[in-house]
C-alpha cells in the first residue's frame, strides 16, 4: 500500500485502488517506463526509474488543503511527506484525473521533478510526474 486515504471521498477510495495497483511491479504503468529510454530532468534510467517508485517506504497520506489564494490553480501538492488536495478542486476531478495527480505527487516524493510547476509537452513526454500524470488513461 503506497496511500492512506485521510480525506472522506468515494472517488478518492477508487484513485487510491487504482494508483496502488499502478505502482506494482508488473503494471502496464511500470512495463511502459520500462520501455521508455528518453527521460529527461534527471530522472535516470528506466531501471533506475522503477526502482525509485517501487522502493519500500511508509504509506503517503492524502489530505485536503483549503488554499489561502482563492485563485489558486493548484489541484494538489507534497510537501515530501503527504499529498494535499485543493478542497476547492477535488470535486471536479474524476477518479482517473485523481489517479494522475496521486501518480504525479507520488513521483515527487520519490526524487523526481519538473523543473518550473508550468506544464508543456516536453515535460508531459520526458518528466516522470508529468508522464505519470498525463498518461494515466493508457493503463487503466
């Protein structure tokens, strides 16, 4: 188990399935980095990737944050520890955009980056959280 759900959420309960599902040796999700040589932002290589996101550690727990700029745009964030998600923005995400953002904030915790928090296509194809993120539709 890589999650502990601290927030009460259906949709949550089902990401949480999911991403744990995910983040096992022979998922769809690990067999396709496994496959991927092109990385950037220093995230190494497909083995070296794996290794990171499999590793042994306490379950991350998941928490709701109200931000303090009500214009924020943010959805969710780690602080290294926990996954918080924006009160404001949990509910309209679907369980899949969940599963991607877990995976995203996951990759986080686990050393990976992305350089500036603005998404492009570079960082969609070559960043491990946003290739996590953006590419959860194909393995679910």
């Amino acid at each position: 188990m890589r999650f502990r759900n601290c927030i009460i959420d259906k949709k949550m309960v089902h990401a949480i399935k999911w991403a744990n599902n995910l983040l096992k040796p022979s998922s769809k999700m690990i067999l396709d980095i496994l496959q991927k040589t092109d990385w950037k932002y220093n995230s190494g290589s497909p083995s070296d990737i794996i290794l990171r996101l499999l590793a042994e550690r306490e379950p991350v727990n998941v928490y709701t944050y109200r931000p303090w700029n009500p214009f924020s745009k943010a959805i969710a964030y780690t602080d290294g520890k926990a996954i918080h998600f924006n009160i404001k923005k949990i509910g309209d995400l679907s369980e899949t955009e969940m599963v991607g953002c877990l995976l995203h904030e996951y990759a986080h915790i686990c050393g990976f980056n992305h350089g500036n928090n603005f998404p492009s296509e570079d960082k969609n194809n070559f960043s491990v959280p946003y290739y996590l993120s953006q590419n959860v539709k194909k393995w679910i």
